[in-house]
C-alpha cells in the first residue's frame, strides 16, 4: 500500500469520523514526510497516532513542527530539548 491508496475523504468532522483511526494513522504509516503549522501542540497527540508513527518512523520519515512556544507545556519543551540532544541539532 502507498499513501495514494489510502481512502481520503474530502473532508473531516469530529462528530462523524475518527480522525486518528480514519486519516492520521493511515495516512502516517504511508508517509515518508509529515509538515504541520500549529497554534497549539501537545506530545499526547503523538502518542494517539503511535502505530502510524512506528511505521514513519521505520521508514525514516521525517517531521518539522512548528509550533507556538507559548503554548507548549514543561514537558514538551524537555521532549524537544532530549530529542535535539539525541539526534545532534544546535
């Protein structure tokens, strides 16, 4: 299977779909690159999509994020910093 084969719809709604079972692992654990601009991010919306994840992460995938600063929580900016010190970024 390729991400051109993964059922997208047009679009998506909270109150009728599943959007971690219906779009985001599917769609991740098909992708080889993942972009996202947020207001708000949180690490618990990465661990909902982890099976979709461990497949990205299989086929080295790889994810910027942009993110307001303002809103991360303690422990997301602690995540950031090990995983910048993990994988060599300044």
């Amino acid at each position: 299977m390729t991400l051109q084969d993964v059922a997208i719809h047009e679009d998506y709604r909270s109150d009728r779909n599943d959007l971690i079972c219906d779009f985001y692992v599917p769609c991740l654990s098909q992708s080889v690159r993942y972009d996202r601009a947020v207001g708000f991010f949180s690490s618990t919306s990465m661990a909902a999509v982890a099976c979709g994840l461990a497949t990205f992460i299989r086929a080295e995938g790889k994810m910027r994020l942009i993110a307001s600063p303002y809103l991360l929580s303690a422990k997301d900016v602690e995540y950031s910093k090990c995983t910048y010190d993990v994988l060599g970024i300044a």
